[in-house]
C-alpha cells in the first residue's frame, strides 16, 4: 500500500514539466510537513535522486525526472519520524 501511495504521489509531482526539482521537492514537504525544506534537506533529497537514478541505471539527464527516483524518494519521505508523530 505505502509503495503504491509513494509512487503514486511522485506522479502527481512529476505531472507538471514546468516544475523544477526544487519546487517538486517544496512541494513535498509542504504536502508532507506542512513547511518548507531546509537547505540541507533540499540538497540531500537532490542527492538521493542522483543516486537512485544511477542505481537504476538511467541515465545522468533523466535521474532528476525519473518516476522510479521520485517514487523512492516519497516513500522515504513516508518513513521520517516527522510524518509518523504529530506533536
């Protein structure tokens, strides 16, 4: 089921092609969190994206708009304590 909800979250962020990385990935966290990224975040959500893609073999141009990568990248999102606990 997360599988499918993660997957199916990154094809809402992958359905507008004008977005760019980054305001895919503030979108994330406003959806997720209710706040933006921090700066660190941003980055390291930038660096799992390259290395999903690389881990999936595809290639350097396309890892950012990979459906894979971002879906990975959401379930990950899913897991985070942060999106667990309400405080």
């Amino acid at each position: 089921f997360v599988v499918d909800m993660a997957r199916k979250w990154a094809e809402r962020l992958l359905a507008d092609p004008g977005q760019s990385v980054e305001q895919r990935i503030d979108a994330m966290y406003l959806t997720a969190f209710s706040r933006r990224p921090s700066e660190a975040e941003k980055s390291e959500a930038i660096a799992f994206l390259e290395a999903q893609g690389a881990r999936f073999g595809i290639p350097d141009q396309q890892r950012k708009v990979s459906p894979q990568a971002w879906a990975d990248l959401c379930h990950v999102l899913f897991n985070v304590k942060e999106f667990v606990f309400v405080e």
